[in-house]
C-alpha cells in the first residue's frame, strides 16, 4: 500500500511538501479548484524543484476548466523539472465547477477529452474539440527543452460512480475516487473496473491499475473517543466535506441521502437554504476540507466521523489499511485540515505506516 497526500494548493506553504518527502509518502496530488485555492500547476512546478523523490500530479485536474492541450502542456512541463515523477489526476470537476454554479461536465464529452489527453501526454497529435471546432493539435516545440513528455506520465481518472469508471477503465492508468473505507465498496468497485477493462478490449497485462482513495487518518490514544475534541478538529473537515458532497448529489439529482444521516439531514439542508438559490453554490463549500464553518460544527456527528474518515488506535489502522488492500485498494490518499496537517502526517508515518 502506497500513502500519499492531497495538498490544498497553498503557494507558500512548501515546508509543508518538504515534510511529506522526509516522512516517505509516495504521492503529492495538488489539488485543482481554481476559486478555492492556489494555482496547482504553480504549486507543482516549487515542489518539483524543491524535492527528489516525491512523485508530484494534479489531484485531480478539471477537464471543464482547461482544453486537453492545455492540461498536456502544463503537466509535461512539470515534467521536464522532475522527469519520471509526474503523473496527471483528471476528473469532471465534482466541486471546482459547482463552486462556479455549474456542472461537472458530461459523461461523453470527458470520454472525448480523455481519449485526446492521453494522446497529447504522451507528446502525440490529437483531434482537439474547443469552442465548438475540432482541429489536430500537437506541441511543436517539444524537442526544444520546453516540455518533457518523457518518461511516460501516468493517468488517474476521477470516478464517482459506474460511467466514470468504465471511463477510468477505457483510458486511465489507474482510479482515483474518495471512497468510504470500506473494503466490500472496495472490492465491488475493483471488480466493475476490471469488467469494464475487459468490455474496453484491454488485455490482462492492462488491467493491473493502481487504485487511490481520498480520505483522512487519525490515530487515536488509548481510550480515547472517535468524536473527542482532538479528533474533531483533525477529521472534522473531511467530514463535512462529504457531508458537501452528499448535498450536491441531493440538489443536482435528488438522490437520497445515506440513513445514518437522518438525524442531522433536515437542520442541514435547512441551513444551506437560508443561502439564495442563485448564490448557494457560493455557501455549500466554504471551508472546503480545510475547516469546519463555526455553524456547521453541530453536524461533525460521531455517525460522520466513523462513516467517512479512518479513526481508531494504531493497530486498528493498519489493520484496516491491510483489509482495504487485500480489497485491491493501492494507496490511501490523506487530505488532513490547514491546522494540524503535519501532526496528521507525522502520527500516521510514525505510528500506522510501520505496522502496515
């Protein structure tokens, strides 16, 4: 099992990357969420010259914000500052298109660009479709120390559900999603990727993928409660994120949300739709896995907390982390809060990773 950590792009926070490498986390996936954050590509290219080992992407870019030449482009730069460490997240844009007021991108339309970004990664031509026209693109200049598109640069899509793995699985190098922890949900999505592999004509060398899920970790102290105070403030805002989440899925396609959280559902909707319709895209994601909203600290349940993030003991993680990879999870990607990011890293490195 790989560890790595999703950086919130924060431009001047690069001790925070050098902590990650000294601590021996495979993975730095730069979050890309353009009216949160830092820009990821300029947060890439510090950590790239700054570290030796670190193996740095985007986690994940937005297919709906940049055309595929674009995204090739910026990563094959990256790469000529750390050939062979870059990889290239890509996903529909679940939260930096909604924090615009509008939807992540179509199914068929991320086939397309997907299919045109793997080609233009690897330095190719490719049929490109912008602003309603469709022309070959290709760098012209990559032999003139511009871009690297060597050595190769994998691709992870982002997949929430059945189409975007079939997506994943037809183009991808590997799956990238944030998962509950558990290893069935695991192991189900792993078999619907190897399915759709298959369907898409890949051969069994293929179908080995590395399989990446967000989440966070807390190590707890003997005794001590999985909704202490210390546990809320390093998981809190990964669990309200999902609680974000949950509510897009509501408003966008009224799916229901999951039953354990039908004691909170009501007061937080309610509260969300204080917010106008035409502004709330602007509400629903304030604090977005870096802090809890002082008025939605009520709805960091216990229930919460255990059902989205990783909490327990030492022993426990890691046995948890064992059971996830015989799952076919490949690595557990942490997203820990601005506050006690580097006491997250270092807790997990120091006491889970061993075990594991």
């Amino acid at each position: 099992m790989d560890f790595g950590v999703c950086m919130a792009a924060k431009i001047d926070d690069l001790d925070y990357v050098d902590l990650m490498e000294d601590l021996g986390y495979s993975h730095l996936w730069v979050a890309d969420s353009q009216m949160l954050w830092s820009d990821c590509y300029a947060v890439m290219a510090l950590a790239a010259a700054r570290t030796t080992r670190l193996r740095i992407g985007t986690g994940v870019a937005v297919a709906g914000t940049r055309p595929s030449a674009v995204t090739a482009a910026a990563h094959a730069t990256i790469n000529r500052i750390a050939p062979g460490r870059v990889f290239c997240g890509i996903g529909t844009g679940n939260t930096a298109m909604r924090i615009m007021g509008h939807k992540p991108i179509p199914m068929a339309e991320f086939d397309e660009y997907l299919s045109t970004l793997r080609v233009l990664l690897d330095g190719g031509e490719a049929e490109v479709h912008w602003r309603g026209q469709t022309a070959p693109a290709r760098h012209l200049m990559q032999d003139a120390g511009f871009v690297s598109f060597t050595p190769r640069m994998p691709m992870y899509v982002s997949a929430f559900g059945p189409k975007a793995t079939a997506l994943a699985a037809k183009h991808g190098d590997g799956l990238v999603m944030s998962s509950p922890p558990d290893p069935e949900v695991i192991a189900g999505i792993r078999l619907r990727y190897l399915e759709a592999a298959r369907a898409a004509g890949r051969t069994e060398d293929d179908q080995y993928f590395t399989f990446t899920s967000l989440n966070t970790m807390v190590v707890l102290e003997d005794g001590e409660a999985t909704d202490s105070e210390r546990v809320r403030k390093e998981c809190g805002a990964f669990a309200i994120a999902a609680l974000h989440y949950t509510y897009e899925q509501y408003r966008q396609y009224g799916r229901r949300p999951p039953r354990y959280l039908d004691d909170i559902w009501g007061d937080y909707v309610a509260m969300l739709e204080e917010t106008p319709e035409d502004r709330r895209h602007l509400r629903i994601h304030a604090g977005h896995n870096c802090w809890v909203e002082p008025e939605e600290e009520r709805f960091v349940t216990k229930e919460l907390i255990e059902r989205s993030c990783l909490v327990g003991t030492a022993e426990q993680l890691a046995a948890q982390v064992r059971d996830l990879e015989s799952a076919g999870l490949t690595q557990i990607m942490l997203l820990p809060p601005l506050e006690a990011k580097e006491r997250v890293l270092r807790s997990v490195a120091e006491r889970v990773i061993p075990l594991v």
